[in-house]
C-alpha cells in the first residue's frame, strides 16, 4: 500500500506481532458436510486437504484421498462454511456511544481524540473478536488515515482478518467535520464544488484508499439538483482513479442517483420508501451490491434507551467475544443517564425513534425481498463499531434478522461469504471454498442450511490453513 506522508499527518505505530509458522505438510479435515459458499447443494463426508495457507482439495474421499501418516483432523458431523464476511464495518467505531461524538451523548464524558490513538495503536482487539465469531474477512467503508494501514497489517496472518479498508468519507454534511477532527486530521472530506469534490477523490486514491465512500445524506431541497450531480461526478472520478464507489443513500431517490453515478455497494438498504421498478433495472444493469445493515438502527435506538433509563443493555455475545474494555464503556449508560440535560426529553427522542423504526425494518424487510427477488446482489453487512452493533458476533443478529425477512438460510449464507468477498473485490483470493483459494473457514456443530442460528454454534476457525478452536479467541 503506497500512502502520502502529507496526506496523512498522522499514522499511529499499529502493534507488531510474531506470525506463526505454517507446515508445508498437508493437512486433512474428513467427515464433515460442507457448503462451498457458491450455493450448490452441501456435500457430506467431505474431505478438505490444506496445504500452507490454500485449499489443496476438496470434495470427497475418492477425489481428495488422505495421505498415509498425514495429519487428520476428523470434523465427522460437524458442518463447515467459508469463513464469514462482514461487508461493511468501521474500525474507528467502538460500539458505544464513546466512538459515536456526534450523538451528543457523552460528548464531553469522553476523550475522542485518546480513544483513536488507543484505537489505532491496538487494532487485535477487533481481529480477536472478528476471528472469535467466525468472520475471516471485513470491509471498513469509513474511518480515519490510520485504518487504510490495517489491510497490509492484517494480511497473511493467521489471527487477524482481511481487511479492505476505504479510509475517509467524503460528504457534504459538513456539520460534523470539526466534531471528527482529531489526530491532526479528519474523518470527512468536502465536495463544496465540483473541483473539491474530484480533489476529493483524488487525494483517497493516493492516500491507497481501496474504496471512495460517500456518506450521502439527503441534501436540502435547494441544493438537490446539484449535489446529485457532484455524486455523478465523484462517480466518473472514481472511475478515473480505478478505485470503486460505496455511497451510504438511505433514502429511495438518492440510492437511484448513486446508482446511477456507478455504486459498486450501496452501504445500507433504502427505508424511506419502497424500491421501485427502476432502482431495481438501475441496480442490475451496474452489478451493485446491497447491503442491508438491518439492525443497526434497532441498535442506535437500544444505546439511547438504555443511557435514559440509565441501565446498561443486554450483550448478545454467544462466545464471549466482546473484549474488556467495551465491556466495561457499555457499562458507562448509568453514569451518562446523569449528565442528560433533559431526561424527559431523551425519553421522548426513544418513543418516537421505536416508532419511525419500526415503519422503517417493514420497509427495508420488504426492500431486501424484492431486491433479492429480482437477482440483485446481496452481501451481508453490519455497520460493526456503531453503538451495540459490536465488531464480531453483531454478524449473527443481521444474518438472522435478513432469514426472519424472507432470505431462505442457505441463500443468506451465500451472501455472508461470497457476496461479501465479490463486493471486497477479493473473490479470487476466498469467500469461497476452493482449490487453490485460501484456507480460511468455519466448523459449526448445527446445520448452516437449515438455520442461519447455526452460526452461533461455531467450534473453530481456520485463517489461512491455521485452525484454531473458537475459545482461543474468547474475551479474558
């Protein structure tokens, strides 16, 4: 990755960790049923010869027989996967409201521009629980300078996942740019004028973003015509740049417009409205990917409720995956509940959000039937790092959450791994299982086909030919 001092004032010294040695000696996983990721039918007794890092076969006893004397490791009736893709993540983000400042909740309880040196300096915490929950793969669509070294940082180790990361965002809400601003550098780049957008553009190119992601909100009504047509723009720049476009547009008519200016991912589903006949002609003719990210508004609205009742939430964290230190901010709704201003106030904010949430999951549930319906693809995503959407398990709530909305479960197992991997544009290197792809998969004791709750029975991880039993993983 080739990134400029000058656009980067600040990179934080990213932790430096011995790198197990592999075996060049096969080794064989037997009597296992497996789904490949591609979605053709399981196949039961399988065997799975990893050899260093890649798949040396895989199929069944006659096709990939085992070598006399070579390690076996028998998986009989336990089933295997890919490992997970979460398609959309921010490694910047805690899952707490300390990592979120412009929720105006806490903004003077924390110290921000601390918790991302801290963030920056010990990024293990996230490949923990990543690996811990079964997710060998991650795309950052947002975060500061220091995230863009993560993919060189994380790759060809065996106890961190892939990382894709986008670095900042380009926006026009400019609100929050001096809220963002630490580090001697910012989380947003403008796109005032058509100039400072493709300036834009450019500086995350040389900067070795692999992606240009817009957080496009939807523009005042004076000021439509215009920023549709600069995200247009930033669209043919990227182009330009060769690098791809992921635009959060939540809203129907700005989803069509970064689909038309050539979104490769739109970041969230639509859940104003109901998509309609042309987003879905739009979204096919551009092959762009939709990741539906349906729990993490049902989160935000938990994270409030529980600051104004004062109580800590609930963890949804089947392997204890969650590290300390989140553990222990969650706990901080108490304290935070003190400082409200206007406790009735925050009150109110969480009845009328439980209200607008619940029209908008029947949107966004109807949206990803009829996106998937019409053979659109779908890759699983959960906006990890946002408040109660934690890096790791929160994977398990959003593949069950799109099976409740109609998703069959073998199908959402698809998009959880080769979906995610082709929107990674990493599809050649895993998301599948291969010959010749890498050796990065999971073994669950329930059936992943019947289910998508099979996740949670995840036993062990294997990245990159190293297996390992999920408990290694598991928060001290």
């Amino acid at each position: 990755m080739h990134i400029k001092p000058a656009a980067i004032l600040v990179l934080l010294p990213l932790l430096v960790v011995a790198v197990p040695a592999r075996s060049a000696e096969s080794v064989f996983l037997t009597g296992a049923t497996v789904y490949d990721g591609t979605g053709t039918a399981a196949l039961e007794n399988a065997v799975i010869e990893v050899k260093g890092e890649q798949i040396a076969c895989i199929g069944g006893e006659a096709t990939c027989p085992v070598t006399a004397g070579a390690e076996t490791v028998d998986v009989s009736d336990r089933f295997i996967t890919p490992g997970l893709v979460d398609a959309h993540v921010h490694f910047s983000q805690t899952g707490w409201l300390d990592g979120r400042p412009d929720s105006r909740i806490g903004h003077d309880f924390y110290d921000y521009e601390a918790l991302q040196q801290a963030l920056s300096a010990t990024p293990d915490r996230w490949y923990r629980a990543y690996l811990c929950s079964g997710v060998t793969a991650v795309y950052d669509v947002g975060g500061f300078p220091w995230t863009l070294e993560l993919e060189d940082h994380a790759a060809d180790h065996p106890e961190r996942p892939h990382v894709r990361p986008a670095g900042p965002l380009i926006t026009h809400f400019e609100p929050v740019f001096p809220i963002f601003q630490v580090l001697d550098t910012g989380l947003f780049l403008p796109m005032r004028t058509d100039e400072e957008a493709r300036a834009s553009v450019r500086e995350l190119a040389g900067m070795g973003a692999r992606a240009i992601k817009v957080w496009y909100l939807d523009p005042p009504q004076d000021e439509t015509e215009a920023l549709d047509k600069r995200l247009l723009l930033i669209g043919r720049e990227a182009r330009a740049q060769g690098v791809p476009l992921v635009v959060h547009a939540t809203q129907l008519r700005g989803a069509k417009v970064a689909v038309r200016a050539g979104a490769h991912m739109l970041a969230h589903s639509v859940r104003d409205r109901h998509v309609d006949e042309e987003f879905l002609r739009l979204a096919r003719q551009v092959g762009t990917y939709y990741v539906p990210t349906l729990i993490v508004f049902q989160n935000w609205t938990r994270a409030i409720a529980s600051v104004a009742i004062g109580k800590p939430p609930s963890l949804d964290d089947p392997n204890d995956c969650i590290d300390a230190e989140t553990r222990r901010v969650v706990q901080d709704a108490a304290r935070l509940h003190a400082t409200l201003p206007d406790k009735l106030r925050y009150l109110a904010r969480v009845i009328s959000r439980r209200v607008n949430e619940a029209r908008q999951s029947a949107i966004m549930e109807e949206n990803l039937r009829r996106v998937y319906e019409a053979g659109i693809p779908i890759a699983t995503g959960t906006d990890a790092g946002n408040p109660l959407t934690f890096h790791g398990p929160s994977i398990y709530r959003e593949m069950e959450a799109m099976e409740r909305a109609g998703i069959p479960a073998a199908e959402v197992l698809v998009m959880s791994t080769r979906h995610g991997a082709a929107a990674m544009e990493r599809l050649d290197d895993f998301g599948t299982l291969e010959a010749g792809k890498l050796a990065d998969l999971i073994v669950l004791r329930e059936d992943p086909g019947e289910s998508t709750h099979a996740f949670r029975s995840i036993t062990h991880v294997m990245r990159g030919g190293t297996l390992h039993e999920i408990t290694r993983f598991a928060a001290e």
